[in-house]
C-alpha cells in the first residue's frame, strides 16, 4: 500500500513549523509527488531579466500563471484575512488588456473565492489545485467521496482539538492549519494525520504548504495537469510564466521544465528556474512583462 505523498522540502517560517513538517515526512514514509531539488540554482528573476524579455519578445503571445496567496498577496494568519490590493488588480487589468496575453490564477482557493478576492473581470481561474476550472468541479468517485467525508470527520474530531491547529473544509479537499501551533501540538498533529490517512492510503496525498497540510484524493489532477491542458489549448511555442510561493507549485514547475518558472521565496530547493523575494517583487515583475508586450 502506497503511503501518503508529501512535499515538505521547502517549507517556510518557525523551526517547530520546520521540524513539523520534517517529522510527517518521516512519518509518512517521506514519498513525495514531485522530487524537490535545485534546478540549478535559480537565478534572481530581475538579474535574469534580459533573458526573460528576450524571449517574450520573440513571442507573439504568451501565457502567465500565477498562484495567488504569498504570489499576488501577502499570507495571513487565516486564509479569510486576506485581502488583495488595488495595485494587484490594476497590474492584473491592464495584463488582460493585451490580447495576445493569457492571464490564469492557479490556486488551491475556490474558483469563487479568487473571483471575489482578485475583483478583476477577464481572467482564468483553476481552483483547488486545478480540480476547479472556470468553475466546474471535476467529479469524484462515490466512494472518494463518501471516505473523503469520514476523513474529514475524523481530522476534526482528532485534530480539531489541538491547540492551535484548526482544519479547513475545502470541500474536495481539507487543510490542517498549524501556524499557531506550538512545537508539540504540531508533532502531535502530524502524527495524528498520518495515522488517520494510513487507512486510505491508495486514496489521499499530501500537500505541504506554508504551515498547512492538504489531504486530497489522488484523482484530482493538480496544478500541474491543469497547466499542461490550458497550454495545449494556445498555439504552439506560447511561452509560459508559472509564478508560485510554496510546494504546492513545484509539481507545476517540474513539468514546465522548458519555460519560465519563478519561486516566491529564495531558495535552492525547487524546480523553478528563477526566483523573486516577495509578492511585492511579483507586481514589480509583472509591470515589467505588460510593459515588454506594448
């Protein structure tokens, strides 16, 4: 029996929030969905800039794909804190003002939770790590979701309690939420959710993002697939911009292997090619990519 997959390389913040994560990797038998290593040592996209615009230039359109919380906006304390800026949905605008642009937020949020956060009309939306497009849920298995249901009964009432873990319902899919949590509630979760999901092990995978656990069927396809689909779709040779801030990106960036990829967060353990300190550094980005398509 498969054990649950986990990406947990890269993982930002606390130390216990490090080990945290560290320890259900071991727990988990340390399998994850995309290997994480350098790709090289990524550049800084600024440095890299001259080559980036070059080949924009060489294009006659070009698709952008941008995660949305730690990519477009700061991360809060509680996904419902967020909020998005003035600034983001003027860059964003005038991006999908350019007819030759393809601008797509890829998220792990609900299609209808970006639409009311980025307010911008003309964009692209692949929700819940791409089982949510343009609004359409890609249909699980009865049986997923009868077990998807009892797993997340069971996270509450194991997890639930903790203090402070709380768990998210993201209907395909739930969270578990430990930016709060001191060092022992966290190893104590973590061993908690792997003994939970060594049941459905053939079942469930694990995400590992910015102090958070996602459980999710297997059968949802992942940002990956969903970028791939969305390519296929533009005329061949479309350059494509995938911008994302945490692990939950790196099966996206390992499969754009040919294009131009960007970790939020310096660090040598991605797929990504390049790299930007901040989602601040992402609208500085994205002014100078509208501006290269005028």
């Amino acid at each position: 029996m498969k054990g649950p997959l986990v990406e947990t390389d890269a993982q930002e913040g606390s130390t216990e929030a490090g080990e945290a994560a560290r320890s259900f990797a071991r727990l988990s038998g340390g399998k994850s969905a995309v290997s994480i290593r350098s790709h090289c040592l990524s550049q800084d996209a600024f440095g890299a800039w001259p080559e980036i615009s070059a080949r924009l230039r060489a294009a006659d359109r070009c698709a952008l794909f941008l995660d949305f919380d730690g990519t477009l906006v700061n991360i809060r304390r509680h996904p419902g804190e967020v909020r998005s800026s003035p600034r983001v949905a003027r860059v964003l605008k005038r991006l999908i003002a350019h007819p030759n642009c393809f601008v797509a937020i890829v998220s792990g949020r609900r299609v209808r939770d970006l639409r009311r956060l980025a307010g911008v009309d003309g964009l692209h939306y692949f929700g819940l790590h791409g089982a949510e497009r343009e609004g359409k849920l890609i249909a699980l298995r009865k049986t997923t979701r009868l077990v998807l249901g009892r797993a997340k009964r069971a996270a509450q009432r194991q997890l639930g309690g903790l203090s402070g873990v709380w768990i998210e319902d993201k209907g395909f899919s739930f969270c578990v939420h430990y930016r709060n949590a001191h060092a022992t509630a966290t190893r104590t979760a973590a061993a908690g959710l792997d003994k939970l999901l060594k049941p459905w092990a053939d079942i469930f995978y694990v995400l590992s993002g910015k102090w958070i656990w996602e459980v999710l069927p297997r059968e949802l396809p992942g940002k990956s697939s969903a970028v791939r689909d969305a390519l296929a779709k533009l005329p061949p040779g479309t350059p494509a911009v995938y911008l994302g801030d945490d692990d939950t990106d790196e099966t996206a960036f390992a499969v754009l292997t040919d294009q131009i990829t960007i970790r939020v967060g310096k660090t040598s353990n991605t797929h990504a090619r390049y790299w930007l300190r901040t989602p601040a550094d992402v609208l500085r980005f994205l002014t100078r990519v509208e501006r290269e398509l005028r």
